[in-house]
C-alpha cells in the first residue's frame, strides 16, 4: 500500500498528464451528451460486485460523477458529495460516482480514506466514460425524473452548498426541470 505521501505525489503528476491530454485533445459540441436528450443506459458494478442500470433509476433524479482518485479537483470535492448524499438521500435523488478507469483496489483504497456512502461505480474499461464523451474531470451530469440530462458540469462544486442543494430539489418538482445547478 502506497503512503500518503507517495499517493499525492502519483495524484499531482496524474493529474498533470491528464491536464496535458486534455490540452491537446480538441472537443466538438457533438462529443457532448446534449442537454434535454435521454441519458444514454449503462450497467456498472459497484465496488461489492452489485450491478446498478442507469435505466431502472427513472422516476428519480440522478447525479452521475464521473472522478478518479489521482484527480485532485475529483478527491476536493468527493467529501462534499458525500455530504449532499447524506441530506438528500430521503428524497427521490440518486448518486452515483462512476470511477473512471481505474482498479477495484485502488478505487477500495481511496473510498477506505475518503468514505463515500451512495454507489461508486467501476468503469474499468472506461465504456461508460467514453459512451458519455468525457472529456474532463470531474465531470457530473444531472438527469431529470423522465431520464433527460438537465445539466452537465466540468470541474468540482460544492455540492453540499444550500444553492445546490436547493436547485436539486427543484428538479423533483417536474415542472422545474430546466432548473441549473
């Protein structure tokens, strides 16, 4: 098991070779799920093997993180995810942090560190990621009650804020759900 130094400094340089990539990779507007389309389905397993479908979550709002452990902007804001789970979670909302490409292990050692208490979901072969066209990390999209991406967000918020946490629940009322967080 690496120290906790040893993972910061892999998490620094990771992140500097994902910042390069991204750099030099060039996004068109059609790469990006479109607003107020149908998410596309998916079947992951979360880190105790159980599978989670995207499909079988309609009725309820839907927060999908896509993160990885060496992202230093996903690991800020994994704790206040947390937090806005541990207020929503008697709500119609669901949370899902889909890990992007990485071990069982390592995603087992982070979430050991870091608890995290709704489904962290392993897209070892990135499938999902690249299904979605992400680009950046992290990256949340927000899916209304009837399965229709409302919002997509490149880079860490607080989710817990009582802005969001109020803008989320506006989406549970069907006729707000054009709301942005």
């Amino acid at each position: 098991m690496l120290t906790i130094k040893a993972l910061k400094l892999t998490s620094i340089i990771q992140s500097m070779l994902l910042s390069c990539m991204l750099l030099a990779t060039t996004v068109t507007a059609q790469q990006n799920p479109e607003i107020g389309t149908a998410a596309k389905k998916f079947q992951l397993n979360d880190l105790t093997g159980q599978v989670h479908q995207l499909e079988k979550m309609q009725g309820n709002v839907v927060i999908v993180n896509f993160w990885a452990t060496w992202c230093i902007p996903c690991r800020t804001e994994m704790p206040s995810m947390n937090r806005a789970w541990q207020a929503l979670s008697s709500k119609n909302v669901k949370m899902l942090a889909i890990n992007f490409g990485e071990s069982q292990q390592a995603v087992a050692d982070f979430v050991q560190a870091v608890p995290i208490d709704f489904p962290v979901l392993l897209d070892e072969d990135n499938s999902v990621s690249s299904d979605w066209n992400i680009t950046g990390m992290p990256t949340t999209i927000v899916i209304d009650q009837q399965g229709n991406i409302v919002d997509r967000i490149l880079g860490p918020k607080e989710w817990d804020s009582p802005l969001i946490l109020k803008a989320i629940e506006k989406l549970l009322d069907s006729e707000n759900a054009a709301v942005k967080l």
